[in-house]
C-alpha cells in the first residue's frame, strides 16, 4: 500500500521556512491546491509498474571521469562580478537572510 | 541526578589538494583577494559541469584506510539542498547513502585509558562559500547585507562521522586530536582549526532515565579545541538544568558564541528529508577497485599511535614522552635522528620536550625550521651522556649554536667546552679555593654537625658554579667529601 503524500498547511509553512520565502497566510490555500494537485499525479505514477524495467541511473556503464589535481586560473571573474545583481568591490553583495545576534560570521553546513 | 553524556562529532577535514573538487580553480584561498579563485563550475552557471579531482579521491581512501574504514566502490554523490547565498547552486555536492568509505574506528587515550570510537562513515562533499556580515560603520552585528566571497565555495572536504561513542569533553578533545594528527601526519589534512581546515560540530545528548538516548542537539561554530570543550561542558549543564526542571528540550542546532561562553539557538534541526537529497546526475559513480586500494594501502606509513607503541618499546619511554614526541611527524622523526647520532633515548626525549619545545614555542617556529640539526642536537647530547660536559654546558653551548648561529664544534669552542670537563688536579685546585672561601662551612662539616648534608651540598654548587658546569658533580662530591672528613 502506497502512502499518499499531500501537503498541509503544518508541512507548508515548514517548507517555507527552510526555503527562507515570505508566503502570506492568505496564499496558502491557493499554494497547498496546486502544490497537492502536484503531488496527485505523482500518487498515481507510483501506480505504474516498473517491474522490470531497469532504472535509468544504474544503467550508466562508465566510471565517473577523474581529472589530475592541477590548478588553473581562470580570468574571467570580472564579468561574472558585473553580471551580479549588486557587485561591492570583490565581492558579490546580497541581502542578508537570517539575522542572528552574534556577531559571528555564520558558517554553512 | 546522574545523566549518561553521549556525543557523536562530526569533523570536516579541507583535503590538501591543489585544485577543488570539481572544477581546477586553486585551493590556495587564504588570504587571496575575494572571487578570484572562482569559475563558472564553482559559480553554478547554468551548463558547467562538474569533474572530479582524482587526488581527492586518493586522499579520501588514505585517510579511510587509515580509520580502519572500508572502501566501497562504485559510490555515488547526492545533491543536498538548501537554499543559502553561500552556495550558488543552491545545492551541496556531497555523498549521502553511498559513502566512500564505511565503518572503522579511532581509538583514544584519555587519563591513561584506552577507549575505541566507532566511525559511521567518511564521506566526499564540496565545501560552501564564505559570507561576510559587515555594517557600513564596521561592525559586524545588524548589518543589512552579506558579502559572498565563493573562493572557498568548492574545496574538497572529508566528513567523518563518528558513532555516538563519545561521554565527555575530554574524550572529544582525544578523538579530535587524533584525527588531526593523523591526517597531518598522511599529509591529506593542514587540520588547522584556526584557519578552518578542520571543523568540528558536535552532536550532544543526555540519556533517559531508562537509558535510552536523549533529544540530539547539535552545536556549530567551534572552532578550537578549547571551545569544543567549553561548548560540551555548557551543553552538558544547560541540558541537566533543563531536564532537573521538567522541561522537554528540542532537537535543534545551536551555534556557540565563544566570547559569552553559551550556545544559542540557531534553527529546529533539519532532518535528512527536508534537504531533499536526490542523486548527482552529472556524475556517475566513483569506481574505486580493489587493486587502486591495494596501491593507497601500501603507500600508508606508520601510524602514529604504531610510531608512539614503538618508541615506548624501543627506546624505553613513557607513554607521556612518547606521546609527546610522536605528536608531529617531523618531531618524531627529529627524535629518532638525534638517537641515531648515538644519544641515548632518555636525554634525547627530555632536551626535546624540555629545552627544544620551549625555543620552538618561544621563537614561534615548527621543527622543520629549527636551526640546529637533529645530527648536532644528538651529538650534543652523546657529549653528556659520555660526561665529557655537563648538561649545563651543553645549554650554553645550544644557545651559542642558535644565538651566534654556531656549528656545534664552534660553539664547543666559544664556550670552551672542546677541552673537555675539569677533572683531576685541575678540578682539586678549585675546590681547595672554595674551602678557603667558605672555612667556617668547612669547619661545620669538618665538626660533624652537618648531619643533612646540606652544607656539602652548598660546596658543591659553588665548584660547579665556579667551574660553568664542566665539573662531574660526583667527582667535586668526593674529591670535597676527602677533603674535609
């Protein structure tokens, strides 16, 4: 028996949070409708049976390519900087997301 | 009441290649002017695609190899998302149900025990890029923007999970610095945490009355051994306050502030399913055959928990000197010259940890920089173990060596110690000078009322004084104890 997936508004606003958007209240009925309409059809792809159909991702007959550990330099960062939605000197500038209270620099995972 | 502590760490060694994981940008990122050590594979402009660095790969098996771990072939890398400025793609290259390596263990001293620490698993995975949170004014606190600096976006990173085998700060202190070593002694690691070479996060929990595991919290932001203990010993308070008052704690990630001494809430902890991994498709599964292990496996070196069992046996060393000197490669290596010279172990192992480590501390210098060779240093210390000088001597003779960057004959001769001791009539002259200094001592030893032994004890500093040390203080003992008995 295949367990239906369907969003509610508790699911919803945690997948808000982690993505960091801003949803009013008033949109997620509207958001969970389409984001469930969504989930439906993948419902009833699980119903297909792939019983011996072999899985694209493990049909793949070749090694990953290695290449050797040798650096380059690659001149082109100017543009990539110009092409920025905010450029500040060498940096790429952007809004800050999560505001916390220390003063320290926060660390990704 | 008594609360089981129990913690699993997580450390995150940037592995010492040349170029990134995935695209050839350099690795040599410290320091180095913002974005510039960037393309479009670690910009995640739309159509580059990744290459895998065969050199990360290697060390990965090395350093799983030397964790007893087992090497899987045919591993693969997930796409673990999270939507972050530090990470253009918006996603983490990294290996999730298929690691590179699986299992093994690291095994601690703590207090003189001995204590194994299971291994999860090692994994791959790219490292994110660098935020900045600067005010206009300056300050970091309150600033309305975030600088990204992607030149560390791309490092190869090695994740060692280790079980949850751990039970105090000490332990993990042990276990980190063990890893540390390890991988700078195989070369795959700087393991400087300073720098970030090597983080640490730690998972901490305190058991159930039952026994069973309590709510896992996880601290990020320790960045030296000392906050890793700090943040454990806080932890392990704020949770037994916490439980003691009935409350129900939350599985959560903290980050710990170092300057107040606390850990602050920094978000709900995510589970596995809300970072949504699914299969790296650009890259199809990392084939690493048994005879390519078989080729790292014979490259490995002593270990250095083998190096610090051989020289407590070989050389007849404590386990504290041993440990001590097995702590850097290049200082056991440094040792094992100084034996070969023909220094015994013993001196050799004192004037190492003692007087070699405090000119290292003092003029902020690794061994490999030391000015005096391992062959002059064992030398040296061959002199004092034939008492042709005195340890003394040989002190002013090190220091004439470093400070007048003398060869050892030199500084023999500038502080005259080529001559050899004062022994004999020599040495006879001086100490009858000093009796004549210091009769009324005499006179009291000659009496018998030095029944302590003091008093011949102060004439035998003075000759040893008198002489820099170049007398054999059993010889000036006797020659004084005939003398005046």
């Amino acid at each position: 028996m295949i367990k239906k997936m369907i969003m509610d508004e508790t699911r919803l606003k945690e997948v808000l949070e982690l993505s960091k958007i801003g949803l009013p209240e008033t949109e997620f009925k509207e958001v969970l409708d389409r984001v469930n309409g969504v989930l439906r059809m993948c419902d009833e792809m699980q119903e297909l049976n792939f019983a011996n159909t072999r899985s694209f991702e493990w049909n793949i007959k070749k090694a990953c390519p290695r290449r050797v550990d040798s650096p380059k330099k690659w001149d082109k960062r100017d543009a990539f900087l110009n092409q920025a939605p905010v450029r500040d000197g060498d940096f790429f500038r952007v809004p800050r997301i999560i505001a916390l209270d220390e003063d320290n620099e926060l660390i990704g995972d | 009441m008594k609360r089981q502590v129990v913690i699993g760490l997580e450390i995150h060694l940037q592995l010492k290649t040349m170029s990134k994981l995935f695209c050839s940008c350099s690795t040599d990122y410290i320091g180095a002017i913002p974005n510039t050590n960037v393309c479009p594979i670690c910009l995640a402009v739309p159509g580059s695609l990744p290459l895998l660095n065969d050199r990360a790969v290697e060390l990965a098996v090395k350093l799983g190899l030397a964790l007893h771990c087992d090497i899987q072939d045919n591993t693969r890398f997930h796409r673990k998302h999270y939507f972050y400025a530090d990470l253009p793609k918006a996603y983490q290259i990294t290996q999730f149900e298929y690691p590179i390596a699986a299992g093994g263990y690291v095994d601690i001293i703590v207090e003189g025990k001995h204590k194994r620490v299971h291994l999860d698993h090692l994994h791959l995975e790219e490292d994110a890029g660098k935020l900045v949170h600067q005010t206009s004014d300056g300050r970091l606190s309150g600033a309305a923007h975030s600088f990204v600096d992607y030149n560390r976006g791309g490092m190869p990173l090695s994740e060692i999970v280790s079980q949850p085998d751990i039970n105090s700060s000490a332990e993990a202190i042990a276990y980190v610095e063990q890893i540390r070593q390890l991988a700078r002694y195989l070369k795959v690691s700087d393991g400087e945490m300073e720098s970030g070479s090597l983080r640490a996060d730690v998972n901490i929990s305190l058991s159930n009355n039952d026994g069973s595991l309590g709510t896992r919290v996880e601290i990020k932001n320790v960045n030296s051994l000392k906050s890793i203990e700090r943040a454990i010993e806080y932890e392990i308070a704020r949770q037994n306050k916490a439980l003691d008052n009935g409350e129900k704690l939350i599985q959560e990630t903290r980050l710990w502030d170092d300057a107040t001494g606390v850990t602050r809430s920094m978000r709900g902890k995510e589970s596995a399913s809300d970072y949504r991994y699914y299969l790296e498709m650009d890259l199809a599964p990392i084939e690493v055959k048994p005879e390519y292990i078989k080729k790292i496996y014979q490259s490995l070196t002593e270990m250095p928990w083998e190096k610090r069992d051989r020289f407590i046996e070989q050389y007849k060393i404590s386990l504290e000197e041993s440990q001590q000197l097995t702590e850097q490669l290049e200082i056991a290596n440094y040792f094992e010259e100084c034996v070969k010279e023909g220094a015994s172990p013993g001196k050799s192992a004192n004037w190492i940890r003692s007087e070699v480590q405090s000119i290292l501390r003092e003029q902020k210098i690794d061994i490999i920089n030391f000015q005096v060779s391992a062959s002059e240093l064992g030398k040296l210390i061959k002199k004092i173990d034939n008492r042709d000088i005195s340890n003394t001597q040989a002190k002013d003779v090190l220091s004439a060596m470093l400070d007048k960057n003398l060869t050892l004959d030199n500084a023999l001769e500038e502080c005259g110690a080529i001559t050899g001791r004062i022994t004999g009539e020599a040495l006879e002259i001086i100490i009858k000078k000093i009796i004549g200094c210091e009769s009324e001592t005499a006179e009291i030893i000659r009496s018998g009322q030095d029944i302590k032994g003091a008093k011949i004890k102060f004439l035998q500093g003075l000759v040893m004084r008198e002489t820099r040390g170049s007398a054999d203080p059993i010889e000036v003992l006797n020659i004084l104890n005939v003398k005046l008995n």
